[in-house]
C-alpha cells in the first residue's frame, strides 16, 4: 500500500512539475537523454575494442 501510495505521489509531482516549469523539464529531459547517448557511445566504443 506504501508503495502504492509513494509511486502516485512521484506522478502527482513530476506532472505538477511539468505543468509549472515547462523550460525546466525540457532541460532535465535533454540532460537524460545526453547521459543515454553518451553511455550508448561509450559501450559501442568499448564492444568496438573488444
């Protein structure tokens, strides 16, 4: 139930958080997705080598 509870908490916030500071998020999304693409880029280098 815990659980259950602090998973629909975490929803409410990131959509409040969306909702009032678009700029915000477009930049804490275009962060994640560069931290992906550059651990992308550094397993393809390291199966490369292999």
């Amino acid at each position: 139930m815990l659980r259950k509870v602090i998973t629909w908490a975490i929803v409410i916030f990131i959509i409040y958080y969306l909702a009032t500071d678009p700029t915000g998020a477009a930049h804490a999304l275009q962060s994640a997705f560069n931290g992906l693409r550059s651990a992308g880029n550094s397993l393809a280098r390291f199966v490369n080598k292999l």
